[in-house]
C-alpha cells in the first residue's frame, strides 16, 4: 500500500473520530467524540502495510545518584499494540531477584491480529538479565491481561494472571493461576457469574492473600456500564464476595477505566473515570472512588475524587489514563490525566487519600512534546499511560508516563517517549520529567512495580516495563497504522527517588556553590554545586526567618564532579528563600527568589 494512500484512510479515519490533529493545527481533539469504544473481535489492520523495522534497544540513562539502567528486551513479542484502553495494565511483578513475572498482550499473525490476539507469560530468575520462553495464558484468544501474585497451595509468589477470553459462545473475565513460580502450568478459573460481559478484569492481591478483581460488565435495562468488583480466592480456586460499586448514569458501553490498589491491614481501592457520564459540572468526566478495610467485604460510599476545573485558560477534563497504589501506612495514591483545548495544555495530576490534587507536570514541561499530531491517533493524549509506584519505605511516589514528541515521527505517526517524575509522600511536589526512553522507536504502555524493591547488590531499584515498536501509531486499534513487530522491555531505575544530576564527570579544583536557575523561579530550579573528592553532602531550604522548610540532601555520599539538583518549590509560598551546601567543613548559603 502506498504511503499517499495510507495517508488517504488517515483522512478518512480523522473523519469518523471527528479528531482535529493536523500539522497545521494545534486544536486538541473533541473531548467526548474522540474516546472511542474498543470493540471486541473488529480487526483494525487488515489493510496495512508491514513495516520490517527492528527495535533498536538503549543502554544506561539518569544522573550521579539515579542511574537508568540498559533495556533489555524480554521473550514477549508480536503484533499486537494497542495494550490498554487507558488504565494502567501492570505487566510486571518484582517479587525478589529471582522470581520476575511479566506478561503482554501479542498477536502471532501479522495478517489476523484480533484471531490471533493472546497472553503472554515469561519469568526470569536472574534479575531480570534474562527471561525463559513464553507460555500463552490460556492458549486460545483472550485479551487486555493483568498480574498479581499469590499463594497456592505450598507455592507462594506465583504469578495470577487475569484477563478476558472466549472458551465458549460468550466472552468472559477470569484468573489464571500457575502451579509454581515461573513454572508456566495455569489453571484457569473463569468467572461464573450470572453478569453480563464481565470484562477487562484488574488484579491485584488483598493481605488476606484472596485477590481482589475489578471488571466492567453491562446492567439495567438500559445495559449501562456497571464497576463490579468481586474476590477470588486462588488456594482454594474459588469466586466470592461480588459488589457492584458503580452504575454509570449514561447510557453507554465499554466507556469506563478504572484501577485498582491494596494496602495494609486489608485496605484496597477501587477508581474509576466513568465517560459520558452525567452530574459533571461543566459537562466533562468525573473520577469517583471507593475504599474498604476489610478485604472487600464491605465498601465506603461513593467518593467524588475529581471534576472537570478551569485553571487560568485552561478546561481540565478527565481522560483515560488512570492508576493508583498504597505506602506502607496505608495511605494511597491515585495518578491521571487531564486534557483541554491543546496539546499544551494535556496534565498529569496525583492525589493523596483523597486530597486536592498536586499536578505532577504538562506537555509544556517535555522538551520537544506535541503541539500537533501529524495524524490522527484514537484514545491518544500528549501524556499518556501513567504508572504510580512507591518507595518500600514510604517516603517517595513515583510516576511514569508516555509523552508525544512533536518531530519524532515515521510513517505519519508522532511517536512516544517515557519520563516520569519523584515526589516525597509528606507533601506533594514532583520533580521536573526525568527521560527514560530518547531513540527512535515508539515507547509506551509503562507500567511499574508497584512498589522499590532491592536488587541482588542491594541497590534499590524501580522495575518496570514497555512495549517498544519500531512504528509508531496503532495497527490494532484504529489508526490504521503499518504493522510491526513490537518487544516487551524490562528495566530498572537505580535510585530513583534521587532528584539530583551529573552535570559534568570533569573533577572541579575546589568546591562551589553556585546561584540557582532560574531565578526568580515558579515553581522549579536548578541548584549546581560542585564537588572536588567524593564526600557526604546535605543540602537545605530555609525561608527568610530562618525555619527550615526543605532537606534536599541529607549527609548523602556523591562522588566528585559537578552536580545539579531539580528543586519543586510547589507546596512553598511567594517569598526570598535561602539555600545551604555543606560538605565537610566546607559551607555556603544562597538567596533564591520563588514568584508565583
């Protein structure tokens, strides 16, 4: 097919989702018109083209303190590419060093992906150095899978894969349960409710070790999207426990997203972005959500985490993307993003328990991000995917997500990079977008271990994994994209909770501290030092009398050479402030100006 006509069904494609994205426009797309329903079994990319291009894989990334580890490309591979309809999928499992569970969707027939759509399952016990052949969870057609683990009879750590599948005459949601970990013997348990289309199904594991699955089905008379979360029981096989938490008032299908989390003591949340629903006060999306503390017996009231708002010129509607997770106190954390009139103006924002929410970062924030998308790609934002993890000791939260880069682009398709952002869990403030991915090829669909985890050198680390496809837009779904064969990626984060950078590897003479950029600032600037021998540094923020109101660096060892650390001034008031070095008997102090 040529390239003249492909850009021809590009039209035609902008056409029916009613997507404003051109070159030379840089309107965002229409809200409600562009969330567009996946329909089961509508094969998108019988027509396209293939694209023979292989992945071309990154080495090491990040700063003195932080290190962003080499790709390194998994068993799981095929053509399928469209991985979620905007929650979270959570792909990856970091039990120790040696159990690693990961999954994806794949197709293996490049000229049927929707007959050839399947689960993937693959397990390394080296770190993540390596990963063992895949198996296919179950080995029949199925769909947007998700992982946990759990315990089944003496065998703990195994990896509970849930997803939908056909093994009749209807679809079905339900959990699939190795024998051992990494051993790739699943039995299946699918779903014997009496719901309809229970599907989409989320996992995630409750401290009473039962796991707790959320899923989308249709009820009423009216057939509306219905939340309904239920418990299933992997020692004993067995399904319990079902509550239908939410019934979206618009009459529509396949129109939610929504996650999940669990926490201690048996606490779990369920949240959901319900489309088209109706009560929003400008008309846009709501994010409710629902929490229980005793293992998904009994859940809370609906709770209203999030309307559609105007900040400055800016309409922030709700979009798809969607996750959330737990510290170890209990408290949780929920991640999404936000679009309005342009490309610029697409954010991620964070909530803590409920509360106002801290906006982690815009398109503004990615250095070359979209203005404008070449072609039109369905379900697609500047900032996409996110992912939200925390540290082990509850002190950082973390999250990741897809940026669109504006002159990245093959084939007519603006493609992905990874970035993601650290935060202290006592008061919200991210860091400025730190990159995880910068090559050629499209990366997307992050998805992060819930939790920092150590490595076998005691290092603590965020795994994490990817699709990465040497085409970017969507074959699968509906971009009518030239099909690729695409690659699960695993990676880690070393320290990744450290906001501070390698400018230089060049040894500095003598100590220095230098003045703050920019300055004034709002709300972040660079702090750079520099450092002649490796040795222990703290670096604090005090207010004009003199209160300490930030510790950047608290008697931390970094080795010599020239530093800068990302300042988040977020949660501080307009004011003169004044930062202090210390580094053996070497000290410094400077005045920075904060203007919002």
């Amino acid at each position: 097919m040529s390239k003249s006509l492909l850009f021809l069904m590009a039209i035609l494609s902008l056409a029916y989702f009613n997507m404003e994205a051109n070159a030379n426009s840089r309107e965002r797309v229409n809200r409600q018109q562009s969330m567009v329903k996946m329909q089961e079994g509508v094969n998108y990319s019988q027509s396209n083209v293939f694209n023979s291009k292989q992945i071309t894989p990154e080495g090491y990334r990040g700063g003195d303190a932080y290190v962003i580890r080499p790709e390194v490309v998994t068993s799981i591979t095929g053509y399928y590419d469209w991985q979620t309809n905007g929650a979270c999928p959570h792909f990856v499992n970091y039990v120790s060093p040696t159990i690693i569970h990961a999954i994806e969707m794949i197709a293996t027939d490049s000229t049927d992906l929707s007959g050839s759509r399947r689960t993937d399952y693959s397990f390394s016990s080296d770190g993540g150095a390596t990963w063992g052949a895949t198996n296919t969870v179950p080995n029949i057609r199925s769909g947007f899978p998700t992982l946990t683990v759990g315990t089944t009879g003496a065998s703990q750590d195994v990896a509970i894969i849930g997803n939908h599948y056909q093994p009749g005459s209807y679809l079905l949601g339900g959990c699939h349960v190795d024998a051992f970990p990494g051993l790739g013997s699943f039995t299946s348990y699918p779903y014997p409710g009496t719901v309809s289309n229970f599907i989409w199904p989320q996992l995630t594991t409750l401290t009473n070790g039962n796991v707790m699955v959320s899923a989308e089905t249709y009820q009423g008379a009216a057939a509306t999207d219905t939340g309904y979360v239920v418990v299933f029981d992997p020692n004993a096989g067995t399904w319990a426990g079902s509550s239908q938490l939410f019934v979206s008032s618009a009459n529509s299908q396949l129109n939610m997203r929504w996650a999940s989390a669990t926490g201690p003591g048996g606490k779990a949340i369920y949240v959901l972005d319900a489309l088209n629903d109706t009560g929003d006060p400008l008309a846009g999306n709501r994010i409710f959500y629902y929490t229980t503390s005793d293992n998904g017996a009994t859940w809370s009231a609906e709770n209203v985490l999030w309307e559609t708002n105007i900040t400055g010129a800016d309409t922030n509607f709700a979009w798809l993307g969607i996750d959330a997770c737990y510290d170890n106190a209990g408290n949780f954390y929920v991640v999404w993003n936000t679009t309005s009139t342009t490309f610029s103006q697409t954010k991620l924002w964070v909530s803590k328990n409920g509360g106002t929410p801290e906006m982690v970062c815009q398109m503004t924030d990615i250095p070359g991000g979209i203005t404008s998308m070449v072609t039109a790609m369905g379900n697609a934002s500047g900032l996409d995917w996110p992912t939200i993890a925390v540290s082990a000791d509850g002190n950082y939260v973390m999250t990741g997500y897809s940026a669109c880069m504006q002159d990245d682009t093959l084939n007519g398709f603006n493609s992905y990079d990874l970035y993601y952002s650290v935060s202290p869990t006592s008061a919200l403030s991210f860091s400025a977008p730190r990159q995880i991915t910068s090559g050629m090829d499209d990366e997307r669909y992050v998805s992060f271990n819930r939790v920092t985890t150590t490595d076998g050198s005691s290092n603590e680390i965020l795994a994490m994994t990817y699709m990465k496809d040497p085409q970017p837009g969507s074959c699968a779904f509906n971009d009518n994209a030239p099909v690729s064969r695409n690659h699960l990626i695993y990676r880690e984060i070393e320290n990744p909770q450290t906001s501070i950078h390698n400018v230089s590897g060049e040894i500095p003479g003598t100590y220095r501290l230098l003045q703050n950029y920019p300055n004034p600032f709002n709300p972040s600037t660079m702090i750079r030092f520099e450092l002649p021998k490796n040795i222990n540094v703290t670096l604090k923020v005090y207010d004009i009398t003199g209160k300490e109101v930030a510790t950047l660096l608290n008697n931390q060892t970094l080795t010599a050479g020239v530093k800068e650390f990302d300042f988040n001034g977020a949660n501080l008031g307009s004011g003169i402030y004044f930062y202090t070095l210390q580094a053996g008997d070497f000290k410094e102090t400077k005045k920075m100006v904060l203007v919002k």
